[in-house]
C-alpha cells in the first residue's frame, strides 16, 4: 500500500487541474450575472436619456404655443378699442411678425367678432360706411349668434374670399370659440379641415377672446355682455410639429393625438415612416393645452440599452478563461511550496530566538499575545508604559488593559501583515493616555503558543494636536462647500434668467415698440387722433411690459453676489427710510412708532432694500387715513411693520409674495407688485422667514426673522 507521503504526492499533482475548472466555471457564471444585471442598467440609463428627450419635445410643444399666444394677444390691443383697425393696419401688424420664416406652420393671423342677430345689421351698416364694402355672412341663414371672419392676414393670396364666413356655424370651432369667451383665456380647438384648404391634412385653430376696453371680466355674464370677438391663428399640426423639433436631435419617432374626447383618439401629426415601422411604443405623456389635451407617444427600438453591455459578454468571458488559468498556476505553485515549507520550518525557529532577543532590549513597548488575546510575555517599555510589572500582566486578556469606550481606531489598516490603532487606556493615578497599538502575526509552527505581536507606543500629545486640526478642518470644508453650492446655483439661476428676458421676452417688445414709432413717425398725416391715440397706448403698453421684465431683473440681482453680514441698526435704518418717504409728501398727517435698539446681522444695502420695500409698502398703502399709523418693532424674537390702511383679506396672505400678484387696481395704488416678493427673496436669503397678517379696513402687519447680532461682536464678519 502507499504511504501517507505518496498519497499526498497524488493529490497534490492532481488538485491544480480539479481547481482550475472549478474556478473556469465559477467566474463564467459570475460575468453572466455580471452582464444581465449591466444589461439592465444600459436600459434604464437610455430610458432616462429617452423620457429627457421626451420633456425637452413637450417643453418646445409648450414654448411654441406660448409664443403664438404672446402673438394674438399683442393682435387682441389691436382690437380692444372702440374703433376697429383698417384691414391694412391688420395686414401691416401681420407682415411686421414675419411669419413665412419664424412660423411656417402658421396660416394667417385673424379676428372675428362677435354679433347678436339683434345687431347683425348695424354692424352691416358700419362696416359698409367704414369700407365701403358690403359683407355678406355666409352660409345665409338667421341665427342667434355670428362670428364672421373679418380680418385674415396671411403670406398667400385667396383669403380674402373667406370674408364673412361664420366661424360660429361649424361645431369644433364653436366649441373652442365658446370656450375662450367664458374662460377668458386662450384656447386650441380641435382637429378640423381648414376653409379652402385642398390638402385635407389636420389643422387646428387658435382662439384668444378680446373683450371691450382690453380687460377681461370677472364673470361669464359678464364676459358675454363685454365680448368683442376673437382673434385667432389657424396652422397645420404636422408642419407645426416639424417646426417645433427640427432643432433637437432625436432618437425617437414622434405621434401626436388628440385624447380630449375620451370617445375617440384622433391622430393629428406624426413623423415620415412611423406607420407600419414595427417600432415599439417606449414613452408616452398626455399634455393638457390650452382646453386640450394631446398625447405624445414616442416611439423607437425594442432593445434600447442592450448594445452597450455587450462589452460585459465578449470581455467577461476570456477573463473567466483566463481564471481558471491562473488558479490551475495558482495551485500547482502552491504544490510546490509545500515542499519548500519544510525547510524553511528550522529557519523559522532560529529567527524567533533572534526575535525574542530583540524584543527585551527594544526601547519601545512590546507584547506577545495568544490566540485568546492573552498577554504571555511583555518587555520592560511595555511595562512601564501602563505601569504594571510583567507578573500582574502575564495571562491578562489584552482588552481589559484598555479603555473600552475608547475614541476606537482613528488610524487602522492592514498592510504586509500589519495591523494599527489608536486606544486609550487609564492608568492607575486614573490619567487617560492614548497609545498607538501596531498588532504584527507571528508565523504559526510547531511549539508556537503565541499569535500576535503589539507594539505600544504613548502618542497622547499627539492624537489631542490631530484631533483639533480635524475639527478645524471640518468646519472649514463645511463653510466651503456650502457657500461654493449657494454661489453655483445663483449663478447658475441669474444666468438662464437673464438669457431668457434679454432675448425671448424683450424681442417682442422692441418689435412692437419699434413699428409703432414708425407708423407714427411716418404715417402721421392719415392717422387721425383717435389713430394716434391708439398707438401711444400701444407703445405705453410695451414700455410698461418693459418695465415689468426689468422688475424681474430687479428680483434676480437679490440673490447675486455673496452677503457681507456685518451688524446693523435696524431701528436707525427704519428712522432714516420714514424720514425719506416724509420728505416726498410734506402735507400727510401722520404717526411713527419706531422701538429703539433692534439690531439685526445682515447684508446693510439687501436689509436697507428690505425696509424701504415693507416701510415704503405700509405709507403707500395708509393713503387717504387721518392720521395714517405705522408702527416698527419686535414681538417674540419676530421684527413687524403694522399699518392702519386698506388690509387686504386674510384668504389672500399668501398671494402677496409672489411677483406680479396685486390685490389692489393700478388705479388705486402705483406700483408693478415685486416689492413684497423681493421683500421675501431678501429674508429667505438671510436664513428667515416671513408672514402677513390683515383684514380689509383694518390694516396689515409684516412679520419677519433676521440673525441677532452676537452678545460680543467687535470682531464679528462672515
């Protein structure tokens, strides 16, 4: 029979093979696991890539609409008078937009008024003393109702044959005119084939109400008794939608439906070769606009993310080759230092009795542990150190020596077979020491009741002087990392504002500014007053939006730049804001209460903004009161402005920090409303917060929280 030795021999000679294919098939199943579960995130990664597509489509959807909006509305103050414009004027308004190359979808820009049977002849009359020309509604036929069109602008000729054509007759127009004029808001009708039009492609129109004076009334009554027409944009949904997208570069095919009749779904528009594509239907998102609500399905390939993990397959696998390559290496190696184990087994016992030498004369202290973590032998340093003789120390469980609500390991890794640490142990007069502990294996062997190596080292003065830099270091990185994401973000934030106003919102506005000044300038002599009249407001108009968008711009610069909080007196401040407004209207009665010695940390020109505005708010608002009374001071750890003017009702507190949101007329009090929301940018931006309390006849009270100034703050500066 073989001996113990040869059957060893064997097995060692085959154990690198069995191991090898073992480990082959280990690993090959490991980058099978590997590449579905990459192969999954591939596909959700290109599904967040397509739904960001997706929302970028809905938003230019959205925007372009918006500006068809923007012009109808600047058609409808064409129309809002008590005089109706020439169809030259008309057709000047629309040739000014350009519409052939900013929007080809669009077909014309129009109006239609609105007329009771009771007044159909009178308007007749009018039209024919205004034109002299007769019009003539079609189809003929009494109706309660008319809305004939009877201005269309386009870049084409033949329109001027759909003159006198009742819009009102045919039901989707009807229902989407009917719309507008009780909600007093824009609104898209639904698919319809467009007058004359030979293509039969589906088209959509839409409608802007315009009511009498240019206001729109509060009520439905109302907006019916004060109706003037409709000033509408017809325009192909499909040249729309190529219009809209031709600029992102898509991975998707578009369809666009029309679901607001929940009875049927009607296809208006879709990309060239999507029908009968076989494509799979990855996205879609139902959009309510203006009245409607339309589908947007997108369309692409079924395996979208799975090209990208291939690389896991075709890469995974020969490094599963390779695997089981290298553990068949791996093994036999191991083999063959069995053999070398032997000898090296005298070596070993030579090199502890020189460790053991070594060990007593080190000047560092030194411990030999077991396997249960007992101490077995110690040298002098280690001793000393925890001032304990060698005796009392021999078979102690090394933990007990130290503190086991340490701080725990500040400094711990493993690296060539060395373990570190930094404890804290207590000696006998009960001074806390930290000790840095280096733990070092011992080869195990025959005769070796020992495991461990430590090396103790008193590092107390040390870890206090680390233990400060750290804390120091952290508070630091915290301030830096907060003012370095607060600065970004307003950046980033004023930046994208600034684009938007200085090139989609004020474009218009020079636009209409612009004609306006020429058609006065050069056309003055066949204008008469009423026509001139109606250009200045016009122009008014857009100085006023002008206004309001460099408002806007006003709230923006809030928040840019970085706050120099420095302590300031707010009651000082709030004298010097009443003194100012006192100046401006030398004849009012009025009455101050001003609390003495609130002091606040702030940024001085944002805080001086803040009381201007609240201050400012509380004077403006106090017109007409005998005496008029404003009251400033502190409730509560909260600082107040009260007034005794208008107030404003209660349901409406939370309206009035939002920019633009009036609760008065302009006729009543002047102002473009951001003083309140710029009031709130301010505090929020100096960590508080801000309320209003009122009644209507009773007043309004402003509560508001800025930073105390610090106890002792000589030196204070952030």
């Amino acid at each position: 029979m073989p001996s113990q030795n040869e059957a060893a021999d064997h097995f060692n000679q085959q154990a690198p093979v069995l191991f090898g294919v073992l480990a082959w098939i280990c690993a090959t199943v490991m980058v099978l696991l590997v590449w579905r579960n990459e192969q999954a995130i591939a596909q959700r990664e290109s599904m967040v890539e397509l739904n960001s597509e997706a929302v970028l489509v809905e938003s230019l959807v959205k925007q372009r609409l918006d500006a068809m909006e923007l012009i109808m509305r600047g058609g409808a103050s064409l129309i809002s008078g008590n005089t109706l414009p020439t169809a030259d004027q008309w057709q000047g308004y629309v040739s000014g937009l350009d519409l052939g190359q900013r929007y080809s979808a669009v077909l014309g820009i129009g109006y239609g008024p609105y007329i009771n049977r009771a007044d159909l002849p009178r308007f007749q009359q009018d039209w024919r003393d205004r034109t002299g020309e007769l019009i003539s509604i079609r189809p003929w036929g009494v109706r309660a109702e008319y809305a004939p069109v009877l201005f269309l602008a386009t870049s084409g000729p033949g329109q001027e044959k759909l003159l006198g054509l009742d819009m009102y007759v045919e039901a989707t127009r009807h229902e989407a005119m009917q719309r507008a004029m009780e909600s007093g808001r824009p609104w898209l009708s639904g698919p319809v084939t467009l007058y004359r039009d030979t293509t039969a492609v589906p088209s959509m129109i839409f409608y802007t109400p315009v009511y009498r004076g240019g206001v729109r009334p509060m009520t439905v009554a109302a907006r019916r008794a004060e109706m003037n027409g409709w000033v509408y944009i017809p325009f192909r949904v499909q040249q729309f939608l190529d219009m809209t997208v031709k600029s992102v570069g898509r991975k998707m095919k578009l369809r666009i439906s029309d679901e607001t009749d929940t009875r049927r779904e009607l296809v208006i528009a879709e990309d060239p070769g999507l029908t009968g594509r076989g494509a799979w239907k990855l996205i879609s998102r139902s959009v309510p606009l203006y009245g409607r609500i339309l589908r947007l399905d997108f369309f692409g390939d079924a395996d979208v993310g799975i090209e990208r993990s291939a690389w896991v397959l075709w890469g995974g696998l020969p490094l599963a080759l390779a695997a089981g390559v290298i553990t068949f290496l791996l093994a036999r190696t191991q083999a063959r230092a069995q053999v070398l184990a032997r000898d090296m087994t005298r070596a070993q016992a030579r090199s502890e009795a020189l460790f053991r030498s070594a060990m007593v004369h080190s000047g560092i202290g030194m411990a030999l542990l077991d396997d249960k973590a007992r101490v077995v032998e110690v040298n002098p340093a280690f001793t000393q150190l925890f001032e304990l003789g060698a005796d009392a120390l021999r078979g102690t469980h090394f933990s007990d020596l130290l503190d086991q609500g340490s701080v725990g390991p500040a400094e711990q890794g493993e690296q060539n077979g060395m373990r570190q640490e930094i404890r804290r142990f207590a000696r006998r007069n009960g001074e806390l020491r930290h000790v840095s502990l280096v733990y070092g294996k011992i080869p195990q062997g025959d005769g070796v009741d020992v495991k461990l190596l430590v090396q103790a080292e008193d590092i107390s003065e040390r870890v206090r002087n680390e233990a400060r830099i750290r804390a120091l270091n952290r508070t630091l990185e915290l301030r830096v990392d907060a003012r370095t994401r607060e600065l970004s973000e307003a950046n980033h934030q004023l930046e994208t504002f600034a684009y938007s106003v200085s090139h989609d919102l004020r474009a218009p506005l020079r636009a209409i500014d612009g004609f306006s000044r020429l058609l006065s300038e050069r056309h003055a002599t066949v204008l008469d007053d009423v026509a001139q009249g109606y250009l200045a407001r016009i122009r008014n108009g857009a100085r006023r939006m002008d206004d309001l968008i460099g408002a806007i711009l006003k709230i923006s610069r809030i928040g840019r730049g970085e706050l120099q909080r420095h302590p300031i007196d707010l009651s000082a401040l709030a004298q010097d804001v009443v003194e100012e407004l006192a100046a401006t209207d030398p004849q009012r009665n009025f009455e101050v209460e001003i609390e003495p010695g609130l002091e606040v940390v702030g940024d001085p020109s944002l805080v001086r903004t803040l009381m201007q505005n609240l201050i400012g708010n509380a004077w403006k608002f106090t017109q007409g009161r005998d005496p008029a009374r404003i009251h400033f001071g502190r409730d509560q750890g909260s600082y107040f402005v009260e007034d005794n003017g208008v107030g404003f009702e209660p349901a409406y507190a939370g309206k009035l920090f939002q920019p633009f949101q009036r609760l008065h007329g302009e006729s009543e009090f002047a102002g473009h409303g951001i003083g309140l929301a710029t009031v709130r940018r301010i505090v929020e931006r100096h960590g508080g917060t801000i309320h209003a309390q009122g009644e209507v006849d009773r007043g309004a009270r402003f509560i508001f929280t800025l930073p105390d100034v610090p106890v002792d703050h000589d030196d204070y500066h952030v």
